[in-house]
C-alpha cells in the first residue's frame, strides 16, 4: 500500500498532524529519530499529553492508516516538523531541520511537495531547504513544490484547531504554494491563505513575537503596580474595556516552544533593527529570577504548585516553573514539585500535594491550572510548616486562602515582595 503524506517529527505537531491526516483517509507514515517515540506510537500509545489524541492515534495504527519508522518511505506530501530549539548563545539550531531534509532527499519523485511547518528563521526554505533540493537535482516550482505552513495552535486543543484554524502557505513559487494549499484544503475547514515562503516565515515569528512583547509589557506594569501599591489585575482589567487595548497577563515568565523562543530567531539574524524585541526577551528571561528574589529569607521548604509553562496542559518546556526550581535549589532551598497534569516529568516531582505540603514554609503558585483552584486551603494549612502563599498569576481566591489563616501575596499588587511597595 502506497502511501501518501511521510511527516518527518513525531512530537506535539507532527504526531497530532500525522493522526489527523489519517482519521481523514490518508494513508501516512511518521519518521522521528528517537526509538522510544517509535515504539511507543507503533503500538498505538502517545508520548505527549494532548486531549483526543491517544484515542485518535490508536484508531489510525489499528487501522494500519498511520504507520512509523525512524526513515521515510516514498510519498506524495513531505511534512517537516522537528525542533528548531536555541542554542546557549541565542541562535536558532536548524540541525534537525536539515538532517530531516537530507533523510528525505532519496525518497523524493517528481511531482511531490514538500513543507516546512517547524517554526525556522525567515529565509529558511529559500536559503536552507530550496539548495538542497536543487542540488538533488529538483527545480522548486517545476519538477518538485516547496512551501512553509506553519501551525497556529493551543496546547489542549491541538486537535481541533488543526482543523478549524486559518492557515498560511508560503511557496517558494506561487505553484508550490498552491500545491501545499490543495493538500491541507483536504483536511483544513478555516480559510487558506497564499503567500511566498519568507512572508509565511515573518508572519510565524510576527505572532509570536507580538505576544512576547505584550507579556513584558505586562510584567512591566506589574513591577510598576507593586512599586506604587497598585493592583496590576485591576488596572489590566479596566484597561482592556479600552476598544483598543488588550494588555496581556503578567506571570513568572513566558515559557513553550513557541513564544519563548521564537524572537530570538528575529534578534539574530536583524540584531541592529530589533532592540524592542531583545528587550522584551530580557524582561520576560528575567522574570523566573524576580520571583525568586521575592521569596522570604527564612523560608527554607518551598512547594511548587505547577511544572508546566502554561494551565491545563502538561508541556513543560521552557516552562519558567523550570528556573524557578533551579534558582530556588541554588539558593539552598528545599524544593518540592507538585504537578498531576505533567505525566513525563523532567524533574523529581512529588506524588501527592499532602506529600509536597508537608512541613512546608511556602507555596508558591507557579501554572494556574484549574485543579489548583480547587484545592482546600484548610486542609493545606493542617500540613504546612508556615502560611504563606504567593501567587505569581493572580490565580487564586486570595480571600479564600486568608479566611484558613494564610498569609497571601500576589504578583502585581503590591504585597509580593517582602519589602512592600515604595514610599509615594
């Protein structure tokens, strides 16, 4: 049986994407490098954590519509979906972009199309992935297509805004964008947009960097509030009844694959034209280390209520929960990690919040996943050494955690450092 779409990258794109194309009638075949990920989804099982998609992927493989190896076969559509980490210094690792490239070059035959979805550097498919095909011996546009679509989605709901969320394609060519258009019209219901390849790049990076940006303000506006006694929630509450304005959360950082990363591709290729986004990178990088420099002197045991980078979903990468942990611990601090919805943690975690609370000096509100919303503050203040509690989402019924005797400090109102807000 021939197969159709070959998606190189079976993480938390490529592997809902690959399933998605296949509950669709497309006969698909996922690549990853990693033996563990292809054991695991050979035998119909997820490694990430996303709603839907284990029913889904166990559906495909059963049903021999979605297979996996760590090579590619030869089909019509190439998906590329690998990391595009950073490096230490700030720069975007594109290895595994073009080790994803080259593994696929033997496989190719006229008339296929090939796309980039990993989030990469504007320039990449032109600059990147369009020599080496042409070194091949494939012309972009003529004997071969070449387009960039990137994905727009939300961890929890992967599923369905595949499906439902506009998309943008970028060719090469206008015929290769048309081409990577026909292949995702069969499974995308928003509406398909057709650009060049470097535009759908920008416009990548451009969504994401507009977010990063809107955190630091946010994070700025909170450290103003805490200066002035101010309550950053409610000037951002009654400043977004403003038609106009819409000034994100603030929070200990800005975490994902996604919005945590992507701007630094921007500051390293354009360094000399980008210092408002340099310095919202900064602002929101430092934010892990503010609330650190936050916590209580004498407080020796801090329990961490989340690990992931965002509520209700169980990616941890770049999570500033992370950080938090480390430069707690470098402190010389007691760290303990309470998260149920991270089931792969990277870190020790604790297995139950009666065994992360006991003896504890502080809790420290870190992801505001719902489930936290529900937890008994009387209860918690049976097990704990100290009633402190600091809120670095302004998440938590405040009131409520007072009335069972807790001292509660929430970031942006001028209660989370110790020293209290500024004279005047």
């Amino acid at each position: 049986m021939s197969t159709d779409i070959c998606v190189l990258g079976m993480g938390y794109i490529g592997l809902p994407t690959a399933a998605m194309f296949a509950a669709n009638g497309f006969r698909v075949h996922g690549v990853d490098v990693n033996p563990e990920v292809v054991a695991t989804v050979g035998r119909g099982d997820i490694h990430i954590e996303e709603p839907g998609l284990k029913t889904l992927v166990r559906g495909a493989v059963t049903s021999g519509m979605l297979t996996i190896s760590d090579q590619p076969v030869q089909a019509e559509l190439f998906i590329i979906a690998v990391p595009t980490p950073l490096t230490a210094d700030k720069r975007a690792d594109m290895e595994a972009v073009d080790a994803a490239t080259r593994s696929l070059l033997p496989w190719l035959k006229r008339g296929n199309t090939v796309v980039l979805e990993s989030t990469s550097p504007p320039g990449t498919c032109r600059k990147r992935i369009q020599p080496a095909l042409e070194a091949a011996g494939w012309v972009p546009g003529e004997t071969i297509y070449l387009a960039y679509c990137p994905e727009r989605v939300l961890p929890g709901r992967i599923l369905s805004e595949l499906i439902t969320n506009d998309r943008v394609v970028g060719g090469v060519t206008p015929e290769c964008a048309r081409s990577a258009a026909r292949w995702y019209g069969k499974l995308v219901e928003g509406e398909i947009f057709l650009t060049d390849a470097t535009t759908a790049e920008l416009v990548k990076l451009a969504e994401n960097t507009y977010r990063d940006v809107n955190i630091a303000l946010a994070n700025e506006l909170a450290a103003v509030c805490e200066r002035c006694g101010a309550n950053f929630w409610e000037v951002q509450r009654l400043a977004n009844r403003h038609p106009r304005v819409n000034i994100h959360r603030a929070g200990p950082g800005v975490g994902g694959h996604c919005i945590s990363v992507d701007p630094w591709f921007l500051v390293e290729m354009f360094p000399d034209h980008t210092p408002l986004i340099r310095a919202a990178r900064n602002v929101n990088d430092g934010a892990p280390a503010r609330v650190v420099s936050a916590v209580p002197a004498d407080v020796e045991t801090v329990t961490l209520l989340g690990l992931a980078f965002k509520g209700n979903v169980d990616d941890c990468r770049e999570s500033p929960a992370l950080t938090i942990a480390s430069l707690l611990e470098a402190s010389g601090r007691q760290v303990r990690i309470f998260d149920p919805l991270v089931k792969r943690p990277p870190v020790p975690t604790a297995g139950t919040l009666e065994a992360a609370v006991q003896g504890s000096d502080l809790l420290l509100l870190t992801t505001p996943h719902d489930l936290f919303a529900e937890i008994d503050p009387g209860s918690v203040a049976l097990l704990a050494r100290r009633r402190l509690l600091m809120d670095t989402h302004g998440f938590l019924d405040a009131e409520r955690w007072r009335a069972a005797g807790f001292e509660v400090r929430q970031l942006g109102t001028g209660s989370f450092f110790e020293a209290g807000p500024a004279p005047g």
